[in-house]
C-alpha cells in the first residue's frame, strides 16, 4: 500500500487553565443542551473508534477506554502530543465530580493510533486504523485529522466501514475557505463532515469551507482533558467532530434501550443522517460553510420521548334512503376526517418540517 501521503493533525495551541473544583459541562455541551440529555442516556453500550494520536492517560477518561492499539511509527499506544488526550476527554470524560464531562461519559472508546508523536502520520496508518476499527466492531468511528489528497484504500476502507453500519464522523479541517477545500476522509460521501462554530453560532474563520460538510458544532475555546492529568481550552474542527460522535452515541444508546414509542430508526449510517438532518438548526452561512446547520439536540430527545397524540378515526356517517336525505346531511359512505387546523401543533410542526426537509435534501 502506498503510504507516502502525510497525514497532519490541524495545528492546535492548548491554553491551560486553572480547574475548579467542581466538574463542569464546557460552554458547548451546555449550547446543546447536553446536560438535559445526561437524565436519559450517557451513551451506555456505544463504543467509539477514536483515531488520533494514541490512548490518553488522563484520570478523567481512563476508565471510559476499552482497548487502544499502535499503528504508527512511535514505539508506545499512549498518547504525547495531546490531541487524542482532547478529543477522547470531549467524546467521553467521566461524571465523576472531578474535572470535566464529555458528551456521552458512560461510553467506551477504542483508541487507535494512526498519528505518531511528531503529530503526523502517513495514509496507510490512517486507513489501517479504519479497518482496525471495522474488526473491533465499533459503533462511530471519529477522525480528526486528514490530508487534501483523495486516498483511494482510504476511501474503500471508509467504504467498508459504511457498509458495516459504522457511523463516520470527520473533522472538515482548518484551511479556513483557502483552494484546499474540506480534507479527506470528510470530504468522502459516507462521512459526516463537521465544521466549528463560536459561541455567537458563528462559523469560525478557520473552519474549512466546501464539499460535503453536514452540520457544524462548537469548536472554538473548547474545554477537555490535557496531557499531565491537566485540562486545557482548544479550538479547531477536531474539537467540533467529536462533540457529535458523542451525540451519535447518545442517541445510539437511547434507541436500544427498550420502550421508545416514537424513534426514528437510527441503524444505519444513511438513518443516523436523516435523523440529525430532521432536526437541523440552519445557520444561515450556506452549504458550504455550515451543511444542515447544528443540531438540536433537545427537540430530538423530547420527541422521541413524547406519546403521540391518538390520531382521530375516521367518522363513518350512515344515512337513510336517498329519499330521506336532508340538505345538511352527507351522502352515504363519506368519510370526514378532522382538518389540520385541528390537529396537535406538534403534528402540524413535523409536516412543516418534512417539506423544509426535502426542500434541503433537494439542494444538496
């Protein structure tokens, strides 16, 4: 296999910070209403591939690590260069009083190192990673890294992924809206490309701007697990994917667990898509830019835990002979249904929905 395309992680500049001594929920898990959703599910029973720079040794999401391999060139499966440290701390960092809590903290990540401790790697590393991460059976793979060259094994390996059901989420990259366009795997059809947003729900102007980009999620000043047991605020798209691999674990979870009257089907990379895309926030920046826009998040969870309303049957009206008919009556055999108007607004919102829905899937 050709492994002479280099692999980078997007440069990042960790700021430390001061800890409290409380745990928190970052300014991002917060914007997404993460907290309301930790009532419900915390992503048990969901394993998530994360391939970056090696298994983080950090307190706050050691527990959360179910297995790590080394596929790079660096002698040692852990983690010195930091990234993999924050993106595993944002997917998955414990409840535990202490520090901070990712996204799906009762989730479990396979750590797989495809980038060495100089923070690159090459595409053969990358590629293997995928296909570590289809034997291991993962649920969500989540990659923040990539090259601006299309890898051909790279992408059959993407492939086979999607084919297995593996939900794919990548970092668009931060080539801001330079000739580079958004980087490989993100820019492949069966990934789910993410961009970062700020705190003003501005798209950030390092933010990769082009092909294939579905939605966009906080990824400035955000807060996880560092190197030394510390904790740092980041900012880059690699910071914005796995906020929504850890929503895609949320909502995994929640969908197996028994006696969710109204789900969608989420058992496919194609259902998992659709589902996000039914509750799309458009951020009004365009398709290339911001995809589908966020995700709310909230309106999803509060759905499917919602009873339908009963839908009224049908009123059949039985009249006398046609000689009996008064004016006011209606003929035999009609069958009136209620008018929208008399509908729930829930049910009429969802209509309203589901046009925009085609409207945008339309214009993709």
């Amino acid at each position: 296999m050709n492994n002479q395309l280099i692999v980078k992680l997007p440069e990042f500049y960790p700021k430390y910070v001061v800890q409290t001594m409380s745990e928190v929920y970052d300014w991002g898990l917060r914007d997404l209403n993460i907290p309301d959703i930790h009532k419900e599910t915390m992503g048990e029973g969901i394993t998530i591939g994360v391939i970056d720079s090696g298994k983080p040794d950090h307190f706050d999401v050691i527990n959360n690590i179910c297995g790590a391999i080394n596929l790079s060139d660096s002698n040692s499966e852990m983690d010195f260069v930091g990234h993999g440290c924050l993106v595993s701390g944002i997917i998955a960092a414990e409840k535990n009083d202490q520090g901070v809590i990712g996204v799906a903290p009762k989730s479990k990540i396979y750590s797989i190192k495809s980038i060495g401790d100089g923070g690159t790697g090459d595409t053969a590393a990358l590629t293997k990673g995928i296909l570590t991460a289809i034997e291991q059976k993962v649920d969500i793979i989540s990659i923040s890294a990539g090259i601006f060259v299309d890898f051909k094994p790279m992408h059959e390996a993407v492939k086979q992924a999607y084919k297995n059901n593996i939900i794919i989420i990548c970092a668009c990259g931060n080539s801001a809206d330079r000739e580079y366009d958004v980087a490989f795997p993100a820019r492949y059809p069966e990934t789910i490309g993410v961009a970062a947003y700020d705190k003003k729900h501005k798209i950030a102007p390092f933010s990769s701007r082009g092909t294939n980009i579905a939605f966009a999620l906080p990824g400035v000043d955000i807060y996880s697990t560092y190197l030394n047991n510390s904790y740092s605020t980041v900012s880059g798209t690699s910071f914005s994917a796995p906020l929504l691999s850890g929503i895609c674990a949320l909502i995994l979870s929640k969908h197996r667990q028994s006696g969710i009257i109204n789900k969608t089907p989420c058992d496919t990379p194609k259902q998992m898509m659709e589902h996000l895309m039914k509750f799309a926030v458009d951020l009004g920046e365009g398709k290339n830019v911001s995809g589908f826009g966020t995700v709310d998040v909230k309106s999803m969870f509060l759905e499917e835990n919602s009873t339908p309303e009963p839908l009224l049957a049908p009123t059949v009206i039985l009249v006398p002979e046609p000689a009996q008919i008064q004016p006011t009556e209606l003929p035999v055999n009609t069958v009136h249904m209620p008018m929208a108007a008399n509908l729930p607004p829930s049910r009429i919102s969802i209509q309203k929905w589901y046009q925009d829905f085609l409207k945008r899937k339309n214009r993709r």
